[in-house]
C-alpha cells in the first residue's frame, strides 16, 4: 500500500524528472516553467503518462521485497 501511494503522489515529479534528463532541446528555465509548459501541451493527465505501469511495478516490488524481508527475518531469528 505504501509503495503505490508514494508512486500516486509523486508520479508526476518523477515523470517530470525522466523528461527533463532525455529531452535534447533548449530547456525553458526551471522545473516549474517547464512544468507549466507540459501542462500547457499536455493538460493534467500528461502528467499521470505511464502511471499504471509505474504504479504495478512498483506495487509489486515493494510488496516481494517486504514479503521476502520479514521471512528471511523470521528464518534467521530462528536458534
């Protein structure tokens, strides 16, 4: 739960991010002025781009992770 509430809120800085490091033309000035211009092209659902995939991989990372931490906890807590 935790990890797909993280990816919901900050989906679109990390989208903002990816962009900024793949784009090869000249950048406007500043993460704001750039986010205004997505949303300028885009409107607020360019944002959310890429969401669901974001939101299932990570859903299930941090779930198998947390999943495989507490058994491997529980088997070395073992004597």
């Amino acid at each position: 739960f935790a990890g797909g509430t993280a990816t919901t809120l900050l989906h679109p800085l990390d989208l903002l991010k990816t962009r900024l490091q793949v784009r090869t033309e000249a950048l406007p000035q500043g993460l704001l002025n750039y986010a205004r211009q997505m949303h300028r092209t885009a409107g607020w659902g360019g944002f959310y781009r890429g969401f669901t995939a974001n939101l299932a991989g990570s859903t299930a990372s941090w779930g198998l992770y947390l999943a495989l931490y507490d058994r491997t906890k529980q088997l070395l807590s073992q004597d």
